[in-house]
C-alpha cells in the first residue's frame, strides 16, 4: 500500500530504527532520534544495494519518488544509480576545489619538509603573484594561457627568475592535484619556453689565492663587535649557509669530538650535517665562549642573547671592509671553499657532502650525512692550515693527499 503524507508526517520513532514501506522499493526509515531518511532499495549486478533520497521533510513524498523513478530509469538503461551519484559528487567536489584551496593543502602538507624560510617565501609567492588572478578558479578547469598570464605579470616587473619559481611552484601544486583526483593534467608543463630565459647568477665570490689572502688579513683587521668578528673568521673555515651560521646553537657543538652537528630541521634538505671543526676553527669558538657562551646563540644579536645574529650581520661587514656586493657575499665563502679544494685535488664527493649539497635521493641522503667523514675531517684541518698560509704570504699546498679509497 503506498504510504501518504500524513502517515509519514505522523510516524514515531521507537527503540529501534524502523522501516515505512511505500512502492517501487522506496521506503522511509525512521531512527530513534526521530529522523526519516528516504531509501531506494535495489538490485545490481545481482547484488542488494541502497541509495539514499534525502530526508524528510526536507525532501518531499513527491520528491522522493520522483527520486526513485530517476533511479529505475537508470536501472532499466543498465547503469548503478549509485555510480552516477558518486561520479556527480566527485565532479561537483572537483568543481569546489579551487587552485588557492588546493595549494594551500599542498603547502601546509609539505611545510614540514621545508625550511621555515623557504616554506614562507613560497606561500608569500603564491598570495601575491598567483591567488589574486587564479586562486578563485576551480584547478580543473585552468588552463595554460592563464598560468601564462599570471607568470608574464612578474616578468613584466623585471623579475624573471621570479616568474620562473612562481610556474615551478605552481605547477607541484597541480601534480599534487592530479595525485589527489582533483586535476588531470599539469598545465605548466606546456609552458616549457614559453618564459624569458634566465641569467643565471651566482652568488659573488672570491676564488684568487691572492686575493683570498687580502681577504682573509682584511677580516683579521676588523675592528668591529667581537661577535661579528669571529662569525667572519669562521665563516671560511667551515663555509656552511649563511643562515646555518648565524643560527648556530653552543648545545650542537661539540668540542670534544671536534664537531658541529647541524639539525635536519635547519638545513636546506632537512638532513642532518656534521662539520668537523678543524684547531682553528674551534679556536674561534673558545674566543668568543666567555661573552656568548651562557646563551643559545653563538653568534647572537647584538640586542639580546635569545636571538641570532641579523642575517645581514656579515654582509655589513664584508661592505665595511671595503667589499661590494658584486666582489664577495656571506654565501661567497662556499663557493671560495669549493673552487679551491677541487683544484687541490681533494674528493670531489667528500667536498659535495660537506657543502651539503643536494642528494637526489632523500632516503640516501639522510642515511649518509656521515659519508666521507674521516676524509672530510682531513680535509678540514688542511682547508684551515692553508687559510692560515694564504693570510701569511704563503702558497696553497694540501696538507693530506686525497685518495679515492679514503
């Protein structure tokens, strides 16, 4: 008998979830909160299944059978309503993920693999360059010429490389899409030229024996603050980033295992890094423990022990010294260390570890932060005793020869 209005509009919940049968396998299941749920009871594939039609009284009687009728039709055509349903409510979800929505998903994701710096300029990027002209789009429906459009708005400014990052990280955020079902395709990937090219540019730095020399006696002659003092005496004897110096902590250091172990939280790739400390490298530090040495910070702010030295400490002091930022930078002692220890044949993977570059393979790369790491202790120790004789007049000889079986 098919059910009515009233009858419905009447029916009360008992102990249990009960079901109020109308006709073409619709029925109305009453829960013991007092809800009622339409349901389409039916069979596919020689299965049972069910489909529900909404909830009274929000849906209508007439509604849910009208519901219902939609659904035998489709069955009659031989196809699962419930795959039609599921397939629509992807589609309408795919239609609700916009780029904006989806990125910053894929930002927070990764952010813990990141820098914290490196994790801020890419979402600062992104808000600025890309969300006001695409971040309102669903990500299915973008299209090249739009990402395009919004990488040519940054090159109109003069900011090419820029422009380059931007489409690099734009088009991670649709792999990710693609990954998760809610783009098919990266469209940055028809971009390939379609950009300015770039000028690669290095970071300035001195390579000349000679003037590595004039360098290293400018920086004994510094007559500033201590603490800036010895970050530029340290910085070429253990030439790590920038920002791994300035951020250096006394608990990481140890001085009876002649080391420094660099956290994975602070580094670039987020692996741990050790650098041995040679003498003189550890005689820099025990100068400068007396004035900084109760604190966190080894080379902290002038202002306030609890925070690190400003990270444009020891480029103000390299201008001070006479050094433009065309001639040297505090990434420069990197590149100076790396020019000068291939030339004096050292292992060229022990010098690639201990610069801590990039190891293709993450899993690899945290496995093996101590590769090499007898032969980069010598070679530490020979990199500082030939700093020493460059700064006295004299010649760059390696002090232990670099063998392949080390």
């Amino acid at each position: 008998m098919p059910l009515t209005d009233t009858a419905l509009r009447n029916a009360k919940p008992g102990p249990k979830a009960r079901r109020i049968y109308d006709t073409g396998g619709l029925y109305v299941e009453v829960a013991p909160a007092g809800g009622k749920w339409f349901r389409f009871k039916y069979h596919f594939g020689g299965k049972e299944r069910r489909l529900s039609l909404g909830v009274y009284p929000d849906v209508s009687l007439a509604q849910a059978r009208e519901r219902r009728d939609e659904a035998r039709r489709l069955l009659a055509d031989g196809t699962d309503p419930s795959t039609v349903r599921k397939t629509a409510k992807a589609e309408q979800q795919a239609q609700a993920e916009t780029f904006e929505l989806v990125a910053r998903h894929w930002h927070e994701k990764f952010t813990p693999k990141w820098t914290p710096g490196h994790a801020a300029r890419i979402l600062t990027s992104l808000a600025q360059d890309a969300f006001p002209w695409i971040g309102h789009r669903p990500i299915r429906e973008i299209l090249p010429p739009e990402i395009l459009s919004v990488a040519r708005r940054v090159e109109a400014r003069g900011a090419i490389e820029t422009a380059h990052r931007l489409v690099g990280n734009i088009g991670m955020v649709f792999r990710y899409a693609v990954a998760a079902g809610l783009a098919d395709s990266d469209p940055t990937r028809d971009l390939r030229g379609a950009l300015s090219p770039t000028n690669e540019k290095h970071h300035a730095s001195i390579t000349d024996p000679k003037a590595v020399a004039d360098l290293l006696r400018a920086i004994e002659s510094y007559s500033g603050s201590l603490v800036t003092r010895c970050a530029l005496r340290f910085a070429p004897l253990v030439f790590v980033r920038p920002g791994e110096l300035r951020h250096a902590e006394w608990s990481e250091i140890n001085t009876d295992a002649a080391e420094w172990r660099i956290p994975a939280a602070k580094m670039k790739m987020r692996v741990q890094h050790i650098v041995p400390l040679s003498r003189q490298a550890l005689a820099v530090l025990e100068e400068l423990r007396p004035l900084t040495g109760s604190g966190r910070y080894v080379f902290p702010s002038e202002r306030t022990l609890e925070r690190p030295m400003s990270e444009n400490t020891v480029t103000a002091a390299l201008r001070r010294l006479g050094y433009t930022k065309e001639e040297m930078t505090g990434h420069g002692f990197r590149s100076m260390a790396s020019t000068l220890l291939n030339e004096l044949g050292w292992n060229r993977d022990a010098i690639e570890r201990q610069l801590a570059h990039a190891e293709r393979n993450n899993v690899r790369a945290a496995y093996n932060f101590a590769e090499f790491l007898p032969e980069r202790r010598k070679m530490m120790q020979a990199w500082a005793d030939n700093l020493d004789a460059l700064r006295e007049g004299g010649r760059v000889v390696p002090l232990f020869k670099a063998t392949a079986g080390e």
